[in-house]
C-alpha cells in the first residue's frame, strides 16, 4: 500500500497545492508512482494536473460521498497518494484525514495562519492521523521564526525543519504546469523542495 499525504490547512492561500505540486513532482521524479487527487472544491491542482498533461503524475478523479474508498484504491496502484482538502472542517476533510498516513498543513509565519493550524490540529487528532506543519512563504532575513514557535507554543514540536521561502518561482513555475526547480534546477527553491521531500520521506519512514 502506497502512502497518502493530506494536504490541509482551515485558512486559504497558506500554499496547499503550491507545496503539493513540487512534492509530487519530485517524487515522480525519484521514480516514485504519483497519484494526485483533488477534493477541493477550487479544483486549482486539477487545473495545474491539465495544464501539465503528465504520464507520470496520474490524477484521480474523485467525488466527496466515494473520497474515501478512492483514496484507498489509489493507494494500492501507487507510492505516494497527495490530496489536496477542502479548507474548512467538513465530513469529507475527515474522511480523508481517517485514510491518510500523514497531514501536512502549510502555514504563513503570521498569527492568522498560525492560529488556523489549531483547527486541523484537531481534525488530524480525531483521525489519529500525525500531522506536521509546514511553515511556507517565509520572507528573506526573517527574525519571525522565533516568533512563530512562540505563538505555536506547545505544536511547535510539530514544525519540519524544512520551510519554504517566500518566492516568485514557486507561484510563476505553476502557471505553465510545471515546478520552480524544473524551470531551475540549481535555485534555493530547488535545494528547499529537496530537503522538504526528503525530511517527508524521513517521517513516513519513521511512522
Ligand atoms: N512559497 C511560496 N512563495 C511564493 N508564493 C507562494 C508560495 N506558496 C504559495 N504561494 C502563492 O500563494 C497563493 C496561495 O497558494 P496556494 O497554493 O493556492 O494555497 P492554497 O492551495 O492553500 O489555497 C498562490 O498565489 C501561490 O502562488
Ligand atoms: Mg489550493
């Protein structure tokens, strides 16, 4: 059985499907078997799907009543099932949080993201499902890191020491379907999106 990521987080833009597309991308790229699967409702990773038009990034489609049993079927004829969520607490978000082997919410170094991660905190404990909190967008010489693992208090023990800084290659690469390290292979976006998959990898394995 292949593993299944949810990508979830209650406030919007925090970058679920901008993170979900470069880890598909570089788990396909390792020559891992990719299912993508959309249950938000804005349907932008299924345009991002079409606009790439790739074999090896399979995009399931999926319907809320059937998200479960899809999920799990996915995860039979692939390594990695990424699911991108509907943002707000809802029975499907639940379903898909009972299925998956990890959460992953991206969140802004800001007090509203930061506390929106309270909510699929919540949700992920429900579903005794672990979840790991990925801090994304974080702007050049930032001294908010300490600040943001004050306000995370006691869940900052949840933070990956991986993060994502705050560039224009991340959203640009998506317009054209593709990622920031395949329009540039040697960047700090690449070198970032490498050691988030691998620190990923490190935790599925550990879990
Ligand atoms: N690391 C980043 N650097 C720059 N822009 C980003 C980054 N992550 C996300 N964005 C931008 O932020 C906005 C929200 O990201 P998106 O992935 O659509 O969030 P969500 O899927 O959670 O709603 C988009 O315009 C996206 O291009
Ligand atoms: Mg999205």
């Amino acid at each position: 059985m292949g593993q299944i990521i949810t990508f979830a987080q209650q406030k919007g833009g925090a970058g679920k499907t901008t993170v979900l597309a470069h880890l598909a991308v570089a788990w396909a790229a390792e020559g891992r078997r990719v299912a993508l699967v959309d249950l938000d409702p804005q349907r932008s990773l299924t345009r991002w799907a079409g606009l790439r038009d790739d074999p090896d990034l399979a995009l399931i489609d999926s319907r809320d009543y059937r998200a479960a049993s899809d999920l799990r079927s996915a995860s039979r004829a692939h390594d990695v099932v990424l699911v991108d969520s509907p943002g707000a607490a809802s029975t499907l978000l639940d379903a898909a949080l009972r299925e998956s082997t990890l959460v992953i919410a991206p969140c802004q170094p800001s007090a509203l993201d930061i506390w929106a991660i309270e909510s699929i905190r919540a949700a992920a404990e429900r579903q005794r499902t672990p979840l790991r909190i990925l801090l994304n967008r974080v702007p050049p010489r930032t001294t908010s890191i300490q600040e943001v693992l004050a306000a995370l208090g006691p869940r900052s023990d949840l933070l990956l020491d991986s993060c994502l800084g705050n560039r224009v290659a991340f959203s640009q690469s998506l317009l054209q379907g593709r990622t920031a390290p395949e329009i540039s292979r040697r960047s700090i976006a690449a070198e970032e999106v490498s050691a988030l998959r691998a620190e990923i990898d490190a935790v599925l394995a550990a879990s």
